[in-house]
C-alpha cells in the first residue's frame, strides 16, 4: 500500500504533526507500507516528533501568502502526486481542502477533519471539503453527524502511545490541568473556580502544564485532571491522563469530552455552564482519595479502546476496503 500524506509543517509541537508522525511511523515499521509526506510550508523538514527513516519527505516550501500561496501550491501538489502515483492521497487544513476541489489527478482522496467544525477557522474549506473528497475522516460520531453530504465519512479515533508502568499517587494534592493558554483552553475559567475551591481546601495546589516534556511524570504525581474548554475536537489530554490512571472532571463542551468520559465511572462530565456543580464535583474528588482511585482505574480499563493497535486496524480497514 501506497499512502501519500500533505500537511502544512512537521517542525512544529502540535497534536496534528504529533499523531500524524506517530501514525506514520507505525504504518512504515509495522505494516512495511510505502509512506510519504509532503510538508507544503517547509523545504528542509526537522520533524519536532520522531519520524521513522522509512517515512520519505518531500518538502514543497511554498513561501508567499494569500492566492499566489494558494495557486502555487496546488500547482505543486497536483504535480508531486502525479509524479509518485500514490494508492491514496491524504490531507489536511485549509489548502488541503481546495486540494480536493482543485486536483488534477485520479488518485482516491481522503480528507481528515480534525477540527470542531462549528470552530473552524475557515468554514468554506470544510464545505468543499466535504462535497469534493473521496472520503471524510471524523474524529467521533458525534463530528460525522456536522458532514452529512459527504460520499463517504469513517469515524477514527486518535490513538494514544502512552504506555506507564505505574499508576498514580492517589493521596497526591495537586489537580492538574494540560494545554496551550489560547481561547479554547479557557483557563481563565478554571482559575475562577480554583480560587472559589481552594478557600476550603487549602492543602491542594492547581498545576497548569503549558509545555512539559514528561507528560507522564506530570501526570502521574497528579491525582485528578480538570478541563474548562470552550469547545474540543477530540482531547488527547483527556484520553492520555486516563491512560495514566486519572480520573478526569471536565465541562462537556461540544463534542470532546462526552466521547471519552463516562460520567460518575471514570470522572464527571458537568453541563456546560453549570459552575456550581463543577466546584461541587471537584471538591468531592479532592476529598475522597478511595473514589479517585476507584475511578481512575475504571479509566485506565476505559481508554484501552484508543489503543495504537485498536486505532490503526481501523485505518487498515478503510485504505484496504
């Protein structure tokens, strides 16, 4: 099997470049498939994440902006894929969206929408999107719901490579919480009702993880992890903390957390603007360590369904088809 990937950079420390790299790797190592990417923003790639030396690169570096940016670089995709005559041509974001609409080729085109559509930052990509690409690739059932025109959507989970040999500090005082400081985190939120918790439980420290190398130390010396999102497509701090052992406590925005929470098993998913019950969920998980335990390994059992294994079957299922 022939897998040509398009992404925008693969030198940057994102969650897209982070799966897409790890997905990739094992499909190279593992299966023995003939993997490329493009990266169409960079002509000498320096992955940020490990990239397997059996993965090739081809970097377009397409440098001026608006529609010369775009002409130019679906002139050069079309020409990169014609050349190499992939099974399957794979892609992303805004121009590969118009790649979809605009190509020159033949080749069986699959876009992935990692995104929350209704958050999108360019809504008419998503449109072509979904009329022009072969196929559509969602996050959860609930995002295939947003694309309901398209000639075929698969609904594939991220996977998580996590893998930690011990579990938790039950006893640990510290909530935590993961993410860039950005509107969508909404950790200003969190800080608010921190400060309403803390006047009672004053032994307990909040820890906000921006950029941290070891996660899985981080997550580890914690006993709880709290989100306030806006909105999430599929939270990949959720899914890593459970596989830790961490039950979670987490607004249910659009879409995100519902999918990977089972409310009062392996944490608490509140109604979105219900502050009080947050700050009443949050203190009970503070104060009694046997339910943090006891949920924490139900979410440990829960999360195994995002599994390296588990996942990448699923993608064998749709390029074989």
């Amino acid at each position: 099997m022939k897998i040509l990937y398009e992404i925008e950079r693969l030198s940057t420390n994102g969650g897209l470049e982070r799966i897409l790299t790890d997905r990739m790797n094992y499909m190279a190592e593992e299966w023995g498939w003939d993997i490329t990417v493009i990266t169409l923003l960079e002509q000498d790639c320096q992955p940020y994440y490990r990239l397997s030396t059996k993965v090739d690169v081809v970097g377009l570096g397409v440098t001026s902006s608006g529609l010369m940016m775009c002409a130019k670089s679906l002139w050069k995709l079309n020409k990169v894929v014609k050349r190499l005559k992939p099974d399957i041509y794979v892609t992303f974001q805004t121009i590969g969206a118009l790649s979809c609409l605009f190509r020159t080729h033949k080749t069986l085109t699959v876009y992935e929408a990692h995104g929350t559509r209704a958050y999108i930052q360019h809504p008419l990509a998503m449109d072509i999107a979904e009329r022009f690409a072969d196929a559509i690739v969602v996050l959860s059932d609930s995002h295939a719901k947003d694309y309901p025109k398209a000639k075929h959507i698969a609904v594939i989970p991220n996977f998580t490579l996590f893998a930690p040999k011990s579990s938790p500090n039950y006893q640990s005082k510290i909530v935590m919480a993961v993410g860039r400081r950005c509107f969508e985190k909404n950790f200003e939120r969190l800080e608010e009702l921190w400060n309403i918790v803390h006047e009672k439980q004053t032994d307990w420290q909040l820890k906000i993880h921006h950029d941290t190398q070891d996660m899985v130390s981080a997550y580890l010396e914690s006993s709880v992890l709290a989100m306030t999102s806006r909105f999430e497509a599929q939270p990949m701090v959720l899914i890593e903390a459970m596989t830790c052992g961490l039950p979670c406590i987490a607004f249910d925005c659009p879409y995100g957390p519902r999918d990977i929470i089972e409310d009062g098993k392996t944490g608490f998913l509140i109604p979105y603007n219900n502050n009080e019950m947050f700050i009443e969920k949050l203190t009970y998980l503070m104060e009694h360590p046997e339910v943090r335990e006891r949920m924490g390994e139900a979410a440990r059992e829960s999360v195994k369904r995002f599994s390296v294994e588990t996942i990448m079957e699923k993608w064998r299922k749709l390029y074989e088809g």
